[in-house]
C-alpha cells in the first residue's frame, strides 16, 4: 500500500477540504436531505479530531466515512463500538 491510499482500493483517502466540499455540494444536489445544525456539526468535527479512528484527519476508519460530510448529517451517527461518541 502506498502511503495516503485506501488498503481497499487504488484511490487516495486524502482529500483537500474543498475536495470536500464538492462532494458534499453534489450530494445536497441529489436529494432534499436534513442537516445537522452548525453548532451540532462543530461538535461532532471536535469529536471526531480528537478519536483514535480518524485517518488523514477526514476518513473515520470504523465506517470508511468522511467525516466532515457524515457530520453534516442529522441522522447520522458515530459508528464507535458499542457507545457511539454522538
């Protein structure tokens, strides 16, 4: 594996905050989807920088996730075993 790419496949897990940004516009896009408030999100981000499953400070290794789009998600949730963190 090549330092910076997903064991699974060829594709780089790093991305660019407006890399980002662009999925995230894409999928808003697609369907009418219910958001977390800002605060809410802040919360989770601040959650999610300080947990040991972050990769590359925006892919969550239990779920394979972005974590600045999964946060933005009302119904989303932390996927930590048995006691997710929000």
């Amino acid at each position: 594996m090549k330092n910076g790419e997903c064991k699974g496949c060829s594709a780089t897990v790093r991305l660019s905050q407006e890399e980002i940004d662009e999925i995230f516009g894409q999928t808003l896009k697609v369907k009418n989807i219910k958001l977390a408030t800002q605060e809410e999100y802040n919360r989770r981000l601040e959650i999610c920088k300080k947990c040991q499953y972050l990769d590359y400070g925006t892919t969550c290794r239990l779920c394979g996730c972005l974590v600045q789009v999964k946060a933005k998600l009302a119904g989303a949730r932390c996927p930590y075993p048995y006691q997710p963190k929000w």
